[in-house]
C-alpha cells in the first residue's frame, strides 16, 4: 500500500517481506472507485437507518488471519 524508498530497503534487506507485503486476498487491490462507491452508497437513501458504523472498504483484509 506503500510504496517508497523506506519500504523498498525494508524488502531488500528482507526478501521474504515482499510476500508478506503482496496482495493475499482473491481479489484486486482495493481502487478508488471503491471507496467513492461506499461513500455514495452511505449519502444514498439506502443507508439511512446505517449510523454509528465502521465500513471498512478494503476486501476483508481487516478480517484476514
């Protein structure tokens, strides 16, 4: 998610970190287009009973074990 000069040298020095690092869910990484869309859906008729929620828009990675 970040990519930089920090992380590249922390991959260097470890190899194996890239593979902790790569994309471990069955789906593409999360786009913008994303996030735009829950947004639009949380302004939207649709969720007006949702309140005082936590939406994590990330392809259940927060939930990976």
């Amino acid at each position: 998610m970040a990519v930089n000069e920090v992380a590249a040298g922390f991959i260097a020095m470890d190899p194996q970190l890239s593979n902790a690092m790569a994309n471990a869910l069955p789906v593409p990484m999360v786009e913008p287009e994303d996030i735009s869309n829950a947004i639009l859906w949380l302004v939207s008729d649709d969720a007006r009973y949702v309140t005082g929620v936590t939406l994590p828009v990330d392809a259940g990675f927060s939930n990976k074990k």
